[in-house]
C-alpha cells in the first residue's frame, strides 16, 4: 500500500470516532474538534503526540523519524515527530495515539 492509500485508511477508519480531515500547513491532515492530530507531509506523517509521552519516545525510535521543522531552520515543534514512509504501517497506531491525548485535553 501507497502512502496516500494509509492516510486514507487512517480518515475512514477514525471517522467513527470524530475524526476528519482538513488541512494545515497547506497539506491533508486529520482533525478532531478543529485540533490537528496529524499532517501528511509530502510522504511522511507528522504526529502530534506530546513530548515525554510513551508514544512520542516510540515514534522517536523508529529509523529516519525526527522531531517535525517544519521551517527547516533548526525550530523544531517538540510536540510532533515526522515518521517515514517506511513505517506507515505504524501511522494508524499514532494516529490512535494522538486522538487520545486530545480526548483527555
């Protein structure tokens, strides 16, 4: 599977629980009660999932993932790491995690 065909996985599969898409960045992202819990960024996604949080440490650890710039200018935002391509079998996961740490907000 293509990475635009897990994002769209990620829409339908969340839909049921309030999640929609939208944009930021100028790019597709999800939504759930107009907060962005994700950005798909050219062919990776960006997860905000709470720096110091179990799901953040994970996603830190996977190979090639960083902590999102997305000025490129060495100001990343410490709430949101970039995952690869190569992992988007793990987005639904971090998705789910995301929409979590809302909800309890």
């Amino acid at each position: 599977m293509d990475p635009d065909e897990y994002f769209g996985d990620i829409v339908d599969d969340l839909a049921p629980q309030g999640v929609r898409p939208g944009r930021m960045f100028g790019r597709q992202a999800l939504k759930f009660e107009d907060k962005v819990l994700a950005v798909y960024h050219r062919d990776d996604m960006v997860f905000k999932l709470g720096s110091g949080t179990p799901p953040h440490a994970e996603a830190l650890s996977l190979a090639g993932a960083e902590l999102f710039d997305p000025s490129g200018k060495g100001r990343p935002f410490k709430d949101w790491v970039k995952v690869p391509a190569d992992h988007a079998d793990r987005w639904a996961d971090y998705a789910s995690a995301s929409l979590a740490r809302h909800r309890k907000a």
